[in-house]
C-alpha cells in the first residue's frame, strides 16, 4: 500500500493514500516533517515533562499536569477506545506510526532540539489524546470558579456579577452561516475564525486528506489525526466556536493521612459521612538547570487533586497515622467557607474515559448534514457550538459535547465534597439546536443555544456586529467573506466615551482629547491616533479601578498554583470587564466619574506618541525564543512581531490585557471561508504558515495575508499541486508501533528492534554476529568494570568461542544495543527453564531471563540517564516485541550498582519480596551469589 504527498503554493500537504489507515500513517509523516518541535512540545506537555528541557519557566505547567493525571487519562480512554471502537483505534495508531516514523528526518530540519539538548522520543498510541486533552484542558475556564470565590470570600457575594465576562484564559472564536437564500450561488457559505493564545508554529495546520472513502480539506490540531473543528469534504462543510459551557467542577476536599514516608496512606471524606481511600504517590519532575521537584499525586473519588495547597501557600499533609486529621478542616460546619481544604476536579474525560475521537473517522467520511449531526452525538472534548451545511439544502447549529447533570452551585463555585447534593446524575440530553433566523446563524461566544449549559458567556458585540454586517445584503459571496473578519468596531467603547462625555471642569488639554475620542469612528484601526488615545485612556482607568481601595481586598491572589495565575490577577479581571464596572448601578462607593476624568487628565498630560499599531503588536507564544525577533543573536538588531488592528470586544479579536499591555497575545488562530456550492472557492490562512521549520519558504509565508485579512484559496485540483519529492510511502503491513518487524536502514544488519529514547538518541537492537563484533566484546567483557560479568582474562579466541556457542543456540541469544550508529551495550536472553537459575526459584510461563553489560561511553564521559534509558529499551524489547510476561535478571550480590538501577526500574526483588531493612536474600550458583529481581509487564 502506498501513500503520497503533495504540496500547493503555500506548502499545504495534500495527501493521497489507498485507504484510511494508510492515510493516517501519512498525515502523521508529513506532520512529524513539518512540525516536529511543535508536536513534541505538546507530547511533553501532555506527560509533564518538558520542564526537562524547557527549565523552571515550564515547571508550573508540568506540576498541573501530573496532579492532574493528564497522561494517565489518556492512557485510560485509549484504552477504552479500543474496546469500544477499534477502528478508530487502529486509525490512531497508524497516525503514531506515521509520526514515529517522520520524527528523526523532522527533528534534524528542526533548529530547536540542538538549542535545548531535546531528542526526539517515541509516540504511544495514546499521545494523540493526551495533546488534545492538554490544548482544551482549560477551555472550560474552570480556574474562574477560584476566582468567584476569593470574590464571594473577599466583597461578597453580590460584586462576583460585576466582573462576569470572559474570562483570560478562556478561548472565543466567531463563527457564521449564511444560507443559499442570502447568497449569490444559491447554496450556502460557513465562515469564522477560532480566538486562541497565537503560537508560533501556530495550533492549526491547513491539509487536505484524500483516499478512496473520503476526500476532506480542513484545519488540523498538530499532533491528533483527522480535521476535528473546521473542515470541507466537497458536499457538507462544519465549524465550531466555544460553547462557553461549564462541565467542569471543583471539589474542596477533606483529607486525612496514615503512615510515614512512601507508604502514606490517604484518605477523603465523601458525601456518605464515610472516609473513603484515595490514591497517592509521588511523581519527581526533572528541571533543567534546577534541582528537581517531587510532585504529590493524589485522587479522590471526585477526581484529581490539583491544588494541594491552602490559600497562603501551605501545603496540606494532615493528621499523621492513628490521629484522623483532616487537612484544612475550617468550620466544623463545613460548606463552602471551608476554604483551606486541598481542590479536586472532575471533568468528562476523565469520569467517561472518553475524548470524543470516536466521532473523528465519522466526520471525514460525512456527505451530508445528517452525518455530522451523527457524527458529533459522539463528540466529548471541548463542548463546541456546530455549525455545518450541504450542497443538498441541509443545516445544522447545535451543541455538542459532554456535560454533566447537577446541582447549579457546581457551576459557580467550589463545592464541598463532603456535602450531599454535589453528585453528578448523567448527562444533559440531548444537547440544544440552535435556529438560522433570516438565513443567518451566528454564533461568537455569546448567549445562545448553550445558554443553558454555562454560567459565563462572552459580550454581545461581535455576533451583534456581524449579524449587523450579513444583514445588509443578500448576495454573499465566499470571496466577499474576508472583510468581515476584518472589521474593528469596537461597541464596548460606549461606556466609557459616555461617561467621558458629561465630564466638566476639564483641563483645555483633557477637554482637546475629549473632543479626539468624541469624534472618533470607535474603529480599533493599526493606523489610528485616535484608537491609540482611547487605548490609553482605558488603560488609566483600568489602572486606576484596580488600585482603588475598595477592590484592594482582590489586590493579593490567594497562593495557588502558578498556571492559575492568570484568571485569580485583578487588574486582568478588571479589564475584561470594564464594561459591566462602568455602567453597574453601584460600585462600593467608587467615584468612577472622578477615576475617568483622572485618566483623561493623565493621558492629556503624556499624549501617546503614534498610532494604535506601534503599540498593539503580535505576542506569540514561543516554547524557546526566536533570535530573528527578540533581538537575542548576537550583533542582530530584534525585527519584532507586527502591529495590529483590532481589540478583544472587536469582531477582528486581536486580544491585549488593558492596562497592563497593549500586546496581543490573543487572535485568530486561523481564518477559513467555506464555500458549500463550490469547494475550490472555499479560502484559508493562518498567522504564520504550514512548517514550522525556521527559514523554510512557508514558515511565515501566510503572515502578510493575515495582517493584510487577504486568504489563500483552497485548491483541489490535483493537477496544480506539486509532489513532494521522495514521498511516496510503501507501509510495512505490520504497526511500527511498537517495531516489531527487523528493519534494514542503509545496508546494516537487520535490528529486531528500534526506538528513539528521550535524551539519548535512536536505540537498535541487533543480533550479535560474533566474528564481526569480537573487537567490541572482547575489551568489553574482559574489563575490570564487566568483573561480574565472569569472563574477566578471556582470550580473544574464548570469547569468540562463546558467542559463537551462543549463536547456536535455541535458548540463549546475544544482542548489541547501537545508539546513533556507536555499540552501547551488550545484552543476552535465555530461557530460564533452560538455565541454572531455574533451581533457584519457580519457573512461570512467559518469564525470560535477561543479562546487560553497558559498554564504555565513546568520549569516556557518560551522560545522565544513559544506563536507565538502555535498560527500558531492552525491556520494551521483551515484553512487548517478545511478548513475553516477566522478566527475571540475577546480578552478583556484590553488584550494588545494578541492584540499584534495577530497582528504579521498577524491578522486585525476590524471592521473597524484601523490605530495605531485611538483607538481600542470595541463590547461590556455581560462578556467583546473586540476587534475582523481577519486572512484570503490567
């Protein structure tokens, strides 16, 4: 079976294959290639680890998603994809094959894994999941239920309305249907553009996947097969915005402990009156640069605890064994004023052990409305509002996802978890429809069919703005599309002007900026002095609100973790909803009159210099910085990000934080226009472009068109596309994940297994010829270091002898480990049955017995880790390549080191299993006492 691959003008993968599954292993080849920094960033994200390379700055990062059990739920609704659907399942794993297989050619392209020391690792069949889950793990805005209670805590109950909006780390989108009867085809046209953090290489990849089944164009999340959000399979076209929908909840916890050191027990109150047992064990995070840092995970019934701190930073252990103690108990009473108790979370994919990807194939095979609509009863992660159209007069607008049924508190704020009335009872169904009113459907966050599913919806202005916009006509066209995801009216000015206007007593210099800002268009142009000067303005009265000392109560964030920073910062919170702050009948005795015309004063008196662009520029999120923009190589001058029209409330939603910085660190993640009668009308662009390999011809090729709002059209004729040069893949019929098939690379000798070790490089295993290896093993195994290794004074003739014998056996064989083309290690396996060591204990089906000697470092420094990581290569050799069930070793009692490393790997010693204050028991055999260890496959 083969695959192919091609590329339009702007380096946009087309792919071609012979099915489904071969499409997948090319999809995640051609991914790998084009973005293999990106995706193995996110793949680290997703374990928890990339503090390992990216330093203290991701440590935050890493803490939440191993309290979070991020890798382990993945883990689970892999798992629970292949029982439920193993088609899908198997269409993930050729993804991983494909991207296992494109990762070494991708992270040699790839500048920044030499910058940061950073090799490649191997995909498991569920980090697909685990990405998906780290990239939409905050889209619920769940952090905002923290900040509702300092709220309560702090101003009562009444001021957490006067600063609902959305929140900082939620992301918005806008999105639009018009139907045929308002468009010059006849037939109707979906356009919109997803609002998320921008990142460079950006979060949406533009493809085309192409096979017999199914022919689609769309946006892709690199890193997770198919095209979930937006795509076009040349009948029926869909997208998605935020539902802003609440699903998921927080639990304060009761805890109490028993037991000293590793072997703590914890225990969590429940609902019942009753301690019920949770989970726990300690996870260390390595840091580049720094020490590492243990991370306590913990579980409850509930879920994940995520916060196990109190609001002053202390961090919660309990009664110790026999003392009952609860952590942060508070008021005897309990309830919600129980503040200092760890924080639990629930959420669908980890109560359903289901991410929704069971609705990915449905969707790509989609011809007609009524599939997507069938497709996304099956959606979970995030809760999305669907917009889609066919060529045959079918619509849809509906919500789809997961959310669970409880009480309304739950909603709002962190509940007790030892109070009744907090459980979830199923899920809400079925999820609401939306209408298309007039022949238009528009959605941007706000109220809507999800009303009744969220607590905290965005402002009214862009969908008011672009239902005002589509209403004018009734001949759209796709091409025609582009100017409204470039509109910067900004309604949310109103409040402020308003109150600007009835000010009197002003300087002559604030009356002169006064008539500047009442003369205004309120268009948030880059080339307007006046949106330069609203901006100011608005900047001082933000500043000026969030110092007052009626809000100083907010002014502190309680000491929670660092990643929910951003939604617990005041003067944040104040600028997102300075529109509601302004117009509330009361404010805690705030003159906000007095505040306003203090900001005006204090502008007037230092008039921004420029125009609203020279401030308000491009922030992307960059996992290491970009020498070509922060000026950091050396002699260079920083040729900086853009500037930029718009503002958050503008449909054109290039998001700053007012009054901290005009910086955009928020925006279209892409912009699409799907043209429903004519797919090769359709257009696309995102912020940068398809690679993001650093000074590729389409690394920022799309930046222009982007800034400019002009898209790229969508091609599907084969014939204007070029094929991509040694691209034409032949997949073994055997998964490479794991390998289990030899592999021949440039005429060496067959390996039996191979995987890239993080940290290390690429690991072969191949059988030891011993007439071309004796000028390795003899110096090896003759070497004080390889002493219990027994061959210490053996000829060269003995040892060739040896491993000849060896190779003639059925019981016995002899591998040598080559890490990026240098012998490593030398590693043999017996049958135990067939060996001596079979009188020392009982022999099970399925054990296997396992020697290694690490060879010298070629340079005669080793590196960190390099035993351990050789070591796990061997044993996913055995148990999954060989399929074998335990793996037993035997080391010389006096090899103190090897016990120990083995033991990190997760080895028991036996028999029986021993306690570190009882001495190691010995089996004695002819040549030495040894000490038998076990590693069992689960």
């Amino acid at each position: 079976m083969t695959a192919e691959i091609y590329r339009d003008a702007w380096g946009v993968p087309h792919l071609r294959a012979d099915d489904a599954l071969e499409l997948a292993r090319a999809q995640g080849l051609a991914t790998a290639h084009d973005r293999a920094w990106q995706i193995e960033v996110e793949r680290h994200r997703a374990r928890g680890t990339s503090a390992a390379f990216l330093g203290a700055d991701a440590l935050a990062w890493d803490r939440f998603a191993r309290q979070a059990l991020l890798d382990d739920t993945a883990r689970r609704c892999f798992a629970a994809l292949e029982r439920r659907d193993p088609e899908t399942a198997d269409w993930v794993l050729a993804y991983v094959d494909g991207v296992n297989q494109g990762l070494p050619e991708g992270a040699r392209r790839a500048p920044e894994f030499d910058a940061v020391g950073l090799v490649p690792g191997r995909w498991e069949p569920w980090t697909p999941l685990g990405v998906w889950l780290a990239t939409h793990i905050l889209f619920a805005g769940f952090p905002a239920k923290l900040w509702r209670e300092e709220v309560v805590r702090r101003l009562g109950p009444d001021a957490v309305a006067l600063f609902a909006t959305d929140g900082p780390g939620t992301s918005g989108s806008n999105g639009w249907l018009v139907t045929g009867e308002r468009t010059a085809t006849g037939q109707p046209v979906i356009a919109g553009d997803p609002h998320r953090f921008i990142e460079a290489p950006g979060v949406y990849q533009q493809v085309r996947l192409s096979c017999p089944e199914f022919d689609v164009v769309g946006l892709a999340v690199p890193g997770v097969p198919g095209i979930a959000h937006f795509g076009h399979t040349g009948t029926v076209a869909w997208a998605i915005t935020n539902a802003m929908a609440d699903y998921q909840d927080l639990y304060r916890e009761r805890l109490r402990w028993s037991g000293d050191g590793e072997e703590r027990l914890v225990e969590a109150l429940g609902p019942d009156g009753k301690w019920h047992a949770a989970s726990r064990h300690v996870e260390t995070v390595e840091v580049a640069g720094a020490d590492p840092v243990e991370v306590e995970v913990i579980e409850t019934e509930r879920g994940p605890v995520i916060i196990n701190t109190d609001v002053n930073g202390h961090a919660h252990r309990g009664g110790g064994a026999g003392e009952g103690g609860r952590a942060g108990e508070g008021d005897e009473e309990g309830g919600g004023e129980d503040r200092n108790g760890p924080i639990s979370l629930r959420h669908p994919p980890r109560v359903r052990e289901d991410l929704g990807f069971s609705s990915l194939l449905p969707l790509l095979r989609a011809r007609r409305v009524a599939d997507v609509d069938r497709a996304l009863d099956d959606w979970a992660e995030p809760v999305n509002v669907v917009q889609a159209a066919d060529t045959e007069g079918g619509l849809l607008h509906r919500v789809a996802g997961r959310v669970p049924v409880r009480d309304p508190l739950n909603g709002t704020r962190i509940v007790a978890a030892w109070e009744p009335g907090h459980e979830w009872h199923g899920w809400y169904a079925p999820m609401p429809r939306g209408t298309v009113d007039d022949g238009i459907a528009v959605m941007a966050n706000q109220r809507g069919p999800a009303t009744p599913l969220g607590v905290e919806f965005a402002p009214p202005h862009r969908a008011a703005r672009l239902r005002t916009l589509l209403d004018a006509r009734s001949d759209w066209r796709a091409a025609d599309m582009a100017a409204l995801h470039m509109d910067t009216h900004l309604a949310s000015a109103a409040p402020l002007l308003d109150r600007l206007a009835v000010l009197d007593g002003l300087s002559p210099a604030a009356a002169a900026l006064r008539g500047h800002l009442l003369r205004w268009d309120r268009h948030m142009a880059a080339d307007s002095t006046e949106a330069a000067l609203y901006a100011a303005v608005r900047s001082a009265v933000v500043r000026r609100l969030a110092a007052h000392p009626a809000l100083s109560p907010l002014t502190e964030p309680p000491q929670y973790p660092e990643v929910f920073r951003p939604w617990l910062a005041l003067l944040p919170r104040v600028a997102f909803a300075l529109e509601s702050l302004l117009t509330a009948e009361k404010l805690y005795g705030i003159d906000r009159a007095e505040v306003v015309r203090a900001a005006v004063e204090e502008v007037a008196g230092d008039l921004p210099k420029g125009v609203w662009g020279d401030t308000h520029r491009l922030a992307p999120w960059r996992a290491v910085p970009d020498p070509a923009y922060d000026g950091s190589e050396p002699g260079s001058e920083p040729v900086g990000e853009p500037g930029l029209s718009g503002d958050h409330d503008c449909v054109l939603c290039t998001s700053a934080v007012p009054g901290l910085t005009d910086r955009a660190a928020r925006g279209p993640a892409a912009r699409y226009v799907w043209d429903v009668a004519r797919r090769e009308d359709s257009f696309w662009v995102v912020p940068f472009g398809t690679s993001g390999v650093p000074g590729s011809p389409h690394h920022r090729d799309q930046l222009p068109l982007w800034l400019a709002g002009e898209l790229a059209p969508v091609v599907t004729d084969w014939n204007l596309l070029s094929k991509e040069q040694g691209t034409t893949m032949t997949t073994p019929t055997t998964p490479t994940t794991p390998n289990a098939y030899p592999i021949t690379i440039g005429g060496e000798r067959a390996a039996v297994h191979e995987e890239v070790v993080e940290g290390l490089g690429t690991v072969r295993i191949v059988p030891v010829d011993a007439e071309a290896d004796l000028d390795v093993l003899h110096p090896w195994v003759t070497a004080e270091r390889a002493r219990f290794w027994g061959m210490g004074g053996f000829t060269r003739e003995q040892v060739l002898e040896t491993y000849r014998h060896l190779g003639s056996l059925d019981t016995h064989h002899a591998f040598l480990a080559v890490l990026d083309g240098e012998p490593a290690a030398l590693f043999q396996t017996y049958e135990p049955e067939a060996d001596r060591v079979s009188e020392c204990y009982e022999v099970q089906p399925g054990d296997i017995g396992v020697h290694l000697l690490i060879g010298p470092a070629p340079d005669g420094v080793g590196r960190p880790g390099h035993s351990t990581a050789l070591l796990t290569a061997f044993t996913t050799y055995v148990l999954r390549v060989l399929d074998r069930r335990r793996v037993v070793v035997e080391p010389d009692l006096r090899n103190e080191k090897a016990i120990a490393r083995l033991i990190r790997q997760g080895f028991v010693l036996g028999p029986p299993i021993v306690l570190p204050e009882i001495d190691l028991p010995e089996i004695h055999l002819p040549e030495k006492k040894a000490q038998l260890a076990f590693l069992v496959r689960e």
